[in-house]
C-alpha cells in the first residue's frame, strides 16, 4: 500500500496558490525528500499530509485513508517551526507529547530515546536550560514517540550541529529499517542525493520533478563536464560550446550546449593548460535545482 | 475526548502551579475588598472637626429660629447612644447682618471665608422664605428661597444635616403666627419613625407564621454586591491568562508541534476546560473561606446558600465564553502585547455588569434590570445580582436566562473554534476586524 496518495490537490492563501493541482505518491518504506525553494509550497503540502491544513480541491489519503482533519497516531509530524513548553521537564514535556499522539503512556519509548540522543542526564531538567542542539533533540523525540509509521519533518536538519545532525541521521534511518516511511524537506541537496529514495521538487506550487535520483538525472542529458586544472581559471573562457561555468573551487562544472562534442572542449583545453580531470557527469541535484529555481532558469516544465 | 481532557490536565496544572496564580488568589480579593474596607474605615474615623456655619437671614425673625433647631440637633446628634463616643462633628452658628447694598458682595466675601477653612457653609434666607412653597411645578420665587452654600460634595451627607434645622425652624415660626401654643412644638413636630421589614413567609416545617425580619444593609446590599464581585472576580481571574498563553504558545512555535497531535478543536477545548477547571479550584477557595468567615462572625445567615448552584452554572458559563472568545482573539495576533490590545474586548461582559450594578441594585424589578439581566453576555452576573436581592426574581427568568446562556455559548464557541483554526497557524500583520469575520463564516 501507498503511505500517501495526493490526488490533485489544490490550495490557496487568499490570492497566492501555494499548491496547484499537485498529484504525488509516497511508497509506503521509503524516504522521500522534498525539495523546493522558500515559499514554493514543501511546507503546506506536509501539513496537508498531516491533516493540520485541508486542501481546497483534491485529496489526500495516508495509508488508504482520507483523513479529513482527523489525528492518528500513525503520523509523526516535526515542524520547521517547533517548540516545547519551557517550563517543563524533558520528561514531562515528552510523556505529555508522546500520550497525546499514541493515547497511552509512553515512558518506557521516552527513556529509551533519551538514552539513545544522549540526554538521559537531563530528563529531570526544564526545557528552558537546554542548549539548542539538545533542544531539537528533544524535539525530534517528541515527533517518534510512539513509533510512526510515517514520519513528516520539515527541514529536520536546519541549524543542526554535526553531532546532533548525525544523531537524528542515525535515527531516522533506524526507523526507516524498522518499516516507516519518511518524507523530509530540506534545502541541503547533497542530503537528499545520499539519504532519499525518491526526490520531489515543487516550485511555485507545481510539481517540477519526481522520481529516484537516477531517473531525475536521467531527465537531462550528460551535459556536464567535471574538469579540474593546474592553470587559473581564465584558461575555461570560451570554450567551444560551453554555455556556463560553475566554479566548486577545487574543481569547476562546465555545462555544455546542446549537441557540442566533448572531445573538442578536452582538444582546447589540453592546448591551453595542463588538465588534472576530466569526466563526463551527470547533472548535480544542486544543478538541476538552479537550473530550475535559479534566477537565469527558462520556462519551468510541469513534471 | 482523551486529547482535549490530556490538553485540559496539562494547562490546568502549568497555570495553578504558578506563583502569579496563587499571589492572584490572595491579592484580587485583598484588592477587591481593600474598597470596601476603606468605605469602613472612613465610617469608624469620622471627621469630627468642629463646623462654623454663617446664617444670612433677610426675614430678620427664621434666624434665630433656625440656629436654635440647629444647636438642638447637633447637640443630640452628637454621640453614639449606645458607645457614648462622638461620632459627628458639632455644629456651630453664627448670625451675619445681611447686606442689603451689595449681597453679591457679601456672598463672595462669605465664600472666601469657607475657602479660607473659617466657615464650613454659609446660609442664606430669602426675605419671603417664611412663606408656604408654591404649588409643586412651580418656580419658587427668589425672594423666598433657602440657600446652602458650601465647598462639600453633593453626596456628602452634611449637605442634607441642614434641612431639618431649616425646616424645623421656620415650621415653628409658621406655627407660632397661627396661635399654636409654643409648648406643643415638639409634640407636633416630633417625626414618626417608620420601621422597614422583609415580608411575612410561612415556615414550611413547622407551617407557623414567621415574624418578619428587619431589612439590614448586608442583606439588601452587601450579599448580593459581594456575590456578583466575587463571580466576576473569579471569571476574570481564570480567563484572563487564556489570552496571553494563546500567542505565547503561538509565538514559542509550540503551536504547531501541538497540532501535529491534536486537532485545533481539541487543542481549544482542552484549553476551555482547563481555564473552567481553574476558575473553579479559586471559587472553592473563596466560597469555602468566606463560609467559614461568616460562620466564625456569627453571620453564616448570610451566605446565599440556595444560590449556590446558579453560581456554579454561571461561573461555567461565562468562564467557557469568555475563554473561548480570549483564545480565537490570541490565536490571530502574534505576541501576547498584541494580544493586551484586545483584552478589553474580553472583559466587556464583566465590567458592563459591574457599571449597571447600582441602577440594577435600586430598581431590581426594573425594565432595564430585566432586559440587562437576560442578555446572555451580561445574565450570569446580573441575573445572580437579581436572585441575591431581597425579593428575588419571577421564578421563570432565571430558567429563560439559563436558555439563553445555553444557546449562547455553544455559539461563542463555534465562531471561536473557527477563527483559531485559521488564526493560530497564521503569521505577520494581525488581522482586520472584516478578515475575523470573514474566517469565522468560512472557517
């Protein structure tokens, strides 16, 4: 069974549409990411996942249910914008989230997660003497307590220290092999390259792109050339057919115009310096995300 | 069910385990009855200065008269009859020569006089002031009037201390010109007094008559006043922090985590219940201890027992529609200073009470105390003021109140429910009365 089914789903904020006619399906046990920039519509397509926004037009469906503004206790859903009573403990705010979703008490799931984020120490101490990183440690607790079957969170990872960031990595892939399934957004493209499945990228309310990575890349052509070179960077100007140049540092994407031969750019370039690498590449999602967002991007095709 | 009673459990206990909620606790009734501990202090420490009063008399025979009857008074009036202390000021007379070539002059010169603290009023006597008044609705003739001028308040009782020397006064002289032998002046004017009691009722276990009680102040006026404080007191305490913990929660970005796992619906209710649940742990509290109070006095006649439960279903009441409108208002602004903005929205149903107190306390059986008391807003205090006056109220309007209330609030509810649903997730510039309006029909 499908974990979410999206079925034409429209909605609107007074005059913005910040969702249009939008259709995905979210295998149930895989790791989705949601891609997009600010404002494109990630956010409210998760909270009308999680029933707390009701779409104008369409449906949504999780596990072959309509929701229609009812909570289950199936659905883990972390925020971007997430708090926790200050002036509770750890303990109590966590009991108090986890009871409310899964109807019975939670404390032996509570202690456990505790234990495994490292915060055993501080579950009889209020939320308001936490560190940030501790805090959204906590909060991420308070979304897998008990355990989802789908877990929805935005921007898990925004702001987070590395070790904090590996912790809830770790977590979340913990419960992905335990059978849920996880949808994420985030604005970190090499994170979705390496931890999704499946990757959808909506932009300005449309779907723009869905599919594993593969069949993304797939989509455009081997147009990119990874080269890296002993010489400055004005030996890659005017090279025959290249129609921009991205500069990593290290090394520097080229991307070359539709039917141009790769054997000609090697031909110049060898002629003008000294090239360390050289390989034909397909797109980066970093790529093909500007190419679709990016201020110089042409007319969006809808996916 | 077990969302909203979790929710309700959760703000119930975060708000009556903070210090503001039991410093509220003891500081409201401190501040509520600090009032009326003045008003006994202003009563146990009277002014007792001794008070010059000028007499202008242009009939030239009421003067003296009128300084006799004013000298008898202040001095039986004096001291306490039963205590023997002085419990009013003594009252002393002078007589002026009027002036007959600038009595504009005079007046001015006898108020500067009064400003300086060297007289406490001055009189004036008309030169045709013996005559008889006028049939009512007629002017009285200037020539014939009687006048007081004095720096006190017009509610200051002294202002009235001296129309029963005046009366008095000049009703002797009136009686002297008809022949009335002097000697039976104070039989004839001697006043009746009239006593004031309750009504008779018979006694439904023993089915004998009972004597009617004398009308006291505290039964015609201070149970009822204390009761309907107190119900506003304890609303205004259990609802007013709804307000502020609604965009606290909003502003903490709590919100949304909460919506996660709770519908708003839940998320409000919970929040309705836990206010109610307060509301009532500090009316336990104050019904209690002023039980016990009043029984320690010696006074337990006074607690409005049968009222009671009317108190209960009106506290509820109004608590659930006050809390209900507090947390759609805090649900469309953003921080709890915005919020304030709205507060005085929100205490409209109990300081519009508070403000037709009195006209409703002096006509209790009035058009406008009927109309004002069902008025859902407005019923469960102005209603439980009703009930608690002697007399009560028709047995039906209270139930028609109650119906009210009923149909009432569930609608409060609804459109609050509606407009936090749409309010709470919003961000930015606050909306418009329209826009409140608009979320409330569309949801």
């Amino acid at each position: 069974m499908d974990a979410v089914e999206i079925a034409h789903v429209t909605k609107t904020f007074d005059a913005v549409t910040a969702v249009d006619d939008l259709s995905l399906i979210v295998p149930e046990g895989s790791v989705y990411g949601f891609i997009g920039p600010n404002g494109s519509g990630k956010t409210t397509t998760m909270r009308m996942i999680a029933s707390i926004l009701y779409p104008d037009r369409g449906s949504v469906r999780v596990f072959g249910r309509q929701m229609l503004g009812a909570r289950s206790e199936q659905i883990g859903y972390l925020p971007e914008e997430r708090g926790l009573y200050r002036k509770m403990t750890v303990r109590s705010v966590l009991e108090f989230y986890g009871e409310l979703r899964g109807g019975r008490k939670v404390t032996a799931e509570v202690d456990a997660w505790l234990e495994r984020l490292g915060l055993a120490d501080w579950a009889g101490r209020k939320v308001e003497t936490l560190s940030k990183g501790m805090s959204q440690r906590v909060q991420f607790i308070a979304a897998v307590i008990p355990a989802p079957r789908l877990l929805i969170l935005d921007e898990p990872f925004s702001g987070l220290d590395p070790v904090s960031a590996d912790a809830i990595r770790g977590a979340v892939l913990d419960l992905r092999r335990r059978g849920a399934t996880v949808i994420l957004s985030t604005h970190d493209m090499n994170l979705a390259e390496s931890f999704c499945d499946r990757i959808f990228m909506i932009f300005r309310g449309k779907k723009v792109l869905d599919g594993t990575l593969a069949s993304i890349q797939d989509q455009f052509a081997n147009d990119t050339i990874r080269v890296s070179t002993a010489a400055p960077l004005p030996v890659l100007a005017e090279l025959p057919g290249v129609e921009k140049i991205n500069d990593l540092g290290q090394v520097q994407e080229l991307r070359m115009a539709r039917g141009c031969d790769p054997q000609e750019v090697l031909a110049v370039l060898v002629a003008r310096s000294r090239p360390t690498a050289f390989s034909i590449v397909k797109p980066s999602l970093h790529d093909i995300f500007v190419r679709i967002a990016g201020p110089t991007a042409g007319e969006v095709k809808v996916a | 069910m077990r969302r909203i009673l979790l929710v309700a459990k959760r703000d119930y206990l975060a708000t009556v385990r903070t210090k503001a909620f039991l410093i509220g606790l003891v500081v409201a009734p401190l501040l509520f009855g600090s009032g009326l501990l003045a008003i006994a202090l202003m009563k146990a420490k009277p002014d007792l200065e001794d008070r010059h009063v000028a007499i202008v008399d242009r009939t030239g025979v009421a003067g003296s008269a009128i300084i006799e009857a004013g000298a008898a008074k202040s001095a039986k009036d004096l001291f306490d009859k039963t205590s023997g202390k002085q419990t009013r000021p003594r009252y002393l007379f002078e007589a002026v020569p009027p002036d007959n070539h600038d009595p504009e002059g005079q007046r001015l010169a006898l108020s500067d006089r009064v400003r300086h603290h060297e007289l406490y009023a001055f009189l004036e006597l008309g030169p045709g002031a013996l005559e008889p008044a006028p049939p009512s609705g007629s002017k009285i003739p200037p020539a014939n009037r009687v006048t007081v001028y004095s720096n006190a308040s017009a509610l200051d009782d002294a202002q009235t201390w001296f129309d029963g020397p005046i009366n008095s006064g000049i009703q002797r002289l009136r009686l002297a010109r008809l022949g009335v032998d002097p000697s039976h002046f104070d039989e004839l004017l001697s006043s009746i007094s009239v006593e004031r009691l309750n009504l008779v009722a018979r006694d439904e276990k023993t089915g004998q008559i009972q004597k009617a009680h004398k009308k006291s102040e505290a039964e015609s006026f201070i149970a009822p006043f204390t009761l309907m404080m107190l119900l506003g007191m304890i609303v205004l305490v259990g609802s007013s922090p709804m307000l502020a913990a609604v965009t606290n929660d909003k502003q903490e970005r709590i919100v949304e985590m909460l919506l996660g796992l709770a519908t708003p619906f839940e998320l409000m209710t919970g929040k309705v219940l836990a206010a109610v649940g307060v509301s009532l742990t500090s009316s336990a509290f104050y019904v209690i201890g002023g039980t016990l109070a009043l029984t320690g006095m010696g006074m337990a006649d006074l607690v409005p027992l049968a009222l009671l439960p009317w108190f209960y279903v009106y506290l509820v009441a109004d608590v659930i529609m006050l809390c209900a409108l507090a947390s759609a208002l805090g649900a469309a602004c953003n921080t709890p200073q915005e919020a304030q903005q709205l507060a005085i929205v929100l205490v409209a149903p109990v300081v519009i009470p508070y403000m037709v107190m009195m006209n409703v306390i002096q006509h209790p059986a009035g058009i406008l105390a009927t109309v004002v008391s069902l008025f859902p807003p407005f019923a469960p205090m102005l209603m439980l003021l009703r009930q608690a006056l002697p007399g009560g109220v028709p047995a039906w309007q209270p139930w028609v109140a109650l119906a009210g209330i009923l149909a009432w609030t569930p609608l409060v509810v609804w459109v609050a429910a509606r407009i936090y649903r749409v309010g709470i997730l919003m961000q930015g510039k606050p909306p418009k009365i329209a826009e409140l309006v608009r979320w409330a029909i569309r949801g």
